[in-house]
C-alpha cells in the first residue's frame, strides 16, 4: 500500500483524478478502486467525499432504465396507497396517545413527559 500523504503533489493529484474518474465512470466499489490503485480505501473514500464536487455534473452512475409495464405502475400505485393508509393510521394513534398523555398528566397532576433539557 502506498502512503497517499507521504507522495508528491503532482502524484496524488494523479491518484486524485484517477479515483474520481473510477468512482464517476465504472460501478466499482471503494475497496475495488483502492485495491487497483495500490492505496488504502479509507483514502478513496476521503477524496470521493472531499472532491466529488469536481466530478462533472452529467449523471453518475446510473442503472439503465428498465422498461415500466402496467403492472409495475399498479404494484407502485397499490404500495403508495397502502402506505399513505398506514401513515394516516400511525398519526392518529399518535394523536391518540398524546391525548391520553394529556388526560393523564391532569386527572393525577403527575408530569408524564419529559421536561426540556432534563437528565434522564
């Protein structure tokens, strides 16, 4: 393993451009791109967050689109709707249990949630 830190400017530079150019054209992971480039991947995951910005801004990395049928829009259509209706659910049981937290806290006068900045 080369040490990123200890080389020339002008060869980390190299090294900097090559793992952009890897992480922006191929699928490879971390491990893969540190490995064909002889240094660590904590080192490629350094300037892949670090410098990304300087990647071009045509799309990265994207899967082929797939060709949608009827049944996948509907499939996506009934998950949407089952979850909106879970959802609805879960508010109102939040709802729910406030309300009752509420009733609680003033029926016994006994303080059931949590003051602001308390220790617990």
């Amino acid at each position: 393993m080369i040490k990123f830190q200890s080389l020339p400017r002008q060869k980390r530079q190299e090294i900097r451009e090559e793992v952009l150019r890897l992480y922006a054209e191929t699928d490879r992971s971390y491990g893969e791109i540190a490995e064909e480039l002889s240094i660590q991947w904590r080192t490629v995951e350094y300037i892949i967050r670090n410098f990304a910005c300087e990647l071009p801004t045509v799309p990265v990395m994207r899967k082929k689109k797939q060709d949608t049928t009827a049944e996948d829009i509907a499939a996506l259509r009934a998950e949407v709707m089952r979850l909106r209706k879970d959802l609805r659910h879960e508010k109102l049981r939040a709802e729910a249990l406030d309300t009752m937290i509420d009733v609680a806290e003033e029926m016994f006068g006994i303080p059931v949630r949590k003051k602001a900045g308390t220790k617990q």
